[in-house]
C-alpha cells in the first residue's frame, strides 16, 4: 500500500545511489527531503547535489545537523551506516525510525519481490533469474545489483528480482519478499554487524516470520542453512541436493526440478554456459525461482543457454595462444575465491590473488590451491600472510609481483591453460574498488593480447 508523502519530511542518510533514488522517489511524491552525508564534500559531488538542490532536495556533507534530523517523519538509510553509529544513535533517541531503500520500495509497489541473498553468489544468482523471468515477465534485476528498486517503481515492473545484502536486511523490518533465496553462508561482515551471529540473524529475517516468504528457498549443501531450513515455515524448495519432494539437484550430468515428486529435466551442463559447482548452484536456484513464478522448462532452458556472466564474476573475457583468462575480481574473500579455484580441475592454472587482508583463516583456501593451482602469484597488502600460510601447509610454487600488470606479465610467461584472477581479499590497498580491479585487469590482458 502506497504512503502519502505529502508534506512529510523524509531524512536520507549518505549520499549514495541508493540514497538519491530513494531521494528522488520522495520527492517526486511530495516529501520534503533532506539528504545528509557524514564525509567531506569534493567536486565530484557538485553536479549531482546541483541536480538534487533544483528538484527542492536540502543536502548537507560532513556532518549530521539538528536542523536536519529534528522533526523527521522517518528516515531511510544507505546500506553502508552500521547500527552501532552516532548517526543510528541519534536518531533511536529522536524515536525517528530507520528503514532500507528496498523497505521503502517495497511498501510503494503491489508487485512481488524475489529476494536473493548470500554471503556469496548473489549477483550471479540475480542476474540469471531476471534473465529467466523476462522470458515471461517484464522483470528486473535490483538492489545490490542492477538498479535501486526505488528507480522502478513508476516503471512497467511486474516482478522485482532484488539482490539484497545483509547492510540492507538489518533495516528492513517490514520487507517480505514472495520468494527468498539464500545462496549460502560463510563468515563475513563481522566487524560491521558485530557478531557471526547477528550477520546470520540479518539475512535470516526475510525467512521468518513476520517477514516469512510463500516461498523459501535453501541451499541444501550448506550444513547452516540445511540446519535452519527445519525451522521455515513457509513452502520450502531446497537446491543442491535431491532433498525432499521440492528440490533442485544435479543428476547424470543435468539439472532436474521436483516439486511434490514429480520429476523434470531442466537442461544438461554441457548446454550451460557457466562453469563450476558454485555456479551450477546459482543456477539452480534461479531454476526454483523461475518454476515458482510459472515459466516454462523450455524458456528456462532457451534463457539458460543465452545468458552471460555479470562482470568480474568469474567471467571468461579472452582467450589466446591456449591460454583462456578469467576475472573474478568479485572474489573479495577466500571463501569467495575457493568456488573459483574449485572450478577447475586437471589444469595448468595460474592464480593472481592478494590485496588488502579480511585476516579471514586461510587453511581451505590453501588446501584449494594445492590440489587446483599450479602457480599463485601473490600481489598486495596480504601477500606476506598468504604466502606464509601457503608454504606453511605445503604450497610452495608461489611468486611475488608489485603490480597487477607485473603479474600479468608473469602469469602470460608461465604459459598455462588459465589465467585466474581470483584474489581472496578486498581491493583498497591498490584499487577504488572490486571494479576498477576487473577493469585494469581485463584491459591490460587486452592490451596483451
């Protein structure tokens, strides 16, 4: 049910693109809106708060003022704003109440929310569904990936495909998706939400009730999730394993769906374009999502076989000379990089990883490597702590470069079967972010080639 935002004054927390949608959307419907952002402000910001101040958006950088905050209806926060902050503090005092941009959109919209959350997966997971759904549906991919969901919703929006993360979920009280997916579980986040378990709490709320879903959807290979799926009770769909009388699985080399037993063929993995168990994971849950809303096997399969990896995720980009080159620049932790490393087998790979350390345990990321990897080179921040514990568990093939482009120039004459840049750690040691890592990558093994 849509809210009347008329006169009402609507406070944005950050100058983000998930704030100035949400900024927008309001203003559009008649909220008085102020926008506030805790860092400095530079001159890349001047033409987006000129566009905001001549819409009637008040925007103020470097600080959170009364005049701002007092008096607010309701504020709407960027993911980024941990719980424990001053700001969140402030505002719990002023008995203002805090929502996510996704909560907003949700309110605003009749149409149902596929919601795809996991510490890993997701943008893959995402990306596909949409792809599926659009055979049948005008449907679209947002959130962490995509657009924020608030630039849909005076869009032709039959089904929001919604990536969500765990920053967005902690402020989303009143979100209940139609169908949420839980790609898997793996330690992260620690620092921003406090605990392993209020990192699992957050994404486990649009399961529950009262956010519970029509449908859950659950990996079956993840001893976490596995365990929490006895406690849904919504209609429960479980991928990666024959579980049940709802399942998606691989059986004989292809993908099956079963729902109240009856069995279907999907498609077989030779037809698939993506590699690696992890995707074939992501696969299958797109799969689930895509039966639930009613497409047929023959659009999945045909959508399937036309889609193409999103960007640093473990994306085949060029191939030369027998060597084919992957970016997997997304890989910001080891748990992360191991579904990539896992991808291949019986191959001379080269393995360019390092960068700024989550000093998250290393001991499956190295036994990935000794059985996976041929060479890894080392670059980075990390580089000290990952190669001492490489060597220590009986790694030994390891090298070390200054730049990223040196270890192009490296990996090139080591002449293997790939190249892989999967590196295990965030970017900010050399890099603006994950992005501008894939980006230098991709065009200096170009510029190669």
């Amino acid at each position: 049910m849509k809210s009347s935002w008329f006169d009402k004054k609507v406070l944005v927390l950050g100058l983000s693109k998930s704030g100035i949608s949400a900024a927008k959307y309001l203003n559009k419907h008649g909220a008085d809106v102020f926008i506030t952002e805790s860092r400095e402000r530079k001159e890349d910001d001047d033409k987006t708060i000129a566009d905001l101040e001549a819409m009637g958006i008040k925007v103020e950088m470097g600080g959170h003022s009364d005049e701002f905050i007092k008096d607010s209806y309701i504020a709407v926060t960027s993911p980024g704003i941990p719980p424990e902050s001053e700001i969140m503090q402030r505002l719990k005092d002023e008995k203002i109440a805090v929502i996510s941009e996704i909560e907003l959109a949700y309110s605003q919209t009749q149409m149902p929310f596929v919601a795809i959350t996991g510490t890993n997966g997701k943008t893959t997971t995402t990306a596909l569904t949409a792809h599926i759904l659009n055979t049948e549906f005008k449907a679209y991919p947002c959130g962490n990936y995509g657009v924020p969901p608030c630039d849909l919703l005076d869009g032709d929006v039959e089904i929001f495909v919604c990536e969500v993360s765990s920053f967005q979920l902690e402020y989303s009280n009143g979100f209940q998706p139609q169908i949420s997916v839980w790609t898997n579980f793996t330690p992260d986040h620690i620092n921003w939400h406090g605990s392993l378990e209020n990192y699992f709490n957050a994404k486990a709320k649009i399961f529950k009730s009262p956010q519970e879903p029509a449908f859950s959807v659950l990996n079956a290979k993840d001893e976490k999730l596995l365990e929490f799926s006895k406690k849904c009770g919504s209609t429960l769909f479980m991928f990666a394993g024959e579980i049940g009388d709802n399942c998606c699985y691989e059986k004989n080399d292809a993908v099956y769906f079963k729902r109240n037993g009856h069995e279907e063929h999907i498609i077989d993995l030779k037809d698939c374009p993506l590699i690696g168990e992890h995707n074939y994971q992501n696969l299958m849950c797109a799969v689930i999502a895509a039966k639930l809303e009613g497409i047929s096997n023959e659009h999945i399969k045909e959508a399937i076989m036309t889609f193409k990896v999103p960007e640093h995720r473990l994306e085949k980009f060029a191939e030369k000379d027998g060597i084919v080159f992957y970016n997997d620049s997304k890989a910001t932790n080891p748990e992360a990089s191991l579904v990539a490393i896992r991808s291949f087998n019986n191959q001379n790979v080269a393995l360019i990883a390092g960068g700024r350390d989550k000093n998250t345990d290393l001991k499956e990321f190295d036994e990935a490597c000794k059985k996976h990897i041929k060479t890894v080179i080392l670059i980075g921040e990390a580089a000290d702590r990952f190669e001492e514990n490489l060597k220590s568990d009986g790694f030994d093939n390891i090298i070390r470069e200054n730049s990223l482009e040196s270890a192009v120039d490296k990996a090139m004459e080591l002449n293997p079967d790939v190249v892989l840049l999967s590196p295990a750690c965030a970017s900010f040691d050399m890099f603006s972010g994950y992005e501008e890592r894939g980006k230098v990558f991709k065009d200096y093994v170009l510029s190669r080639l």
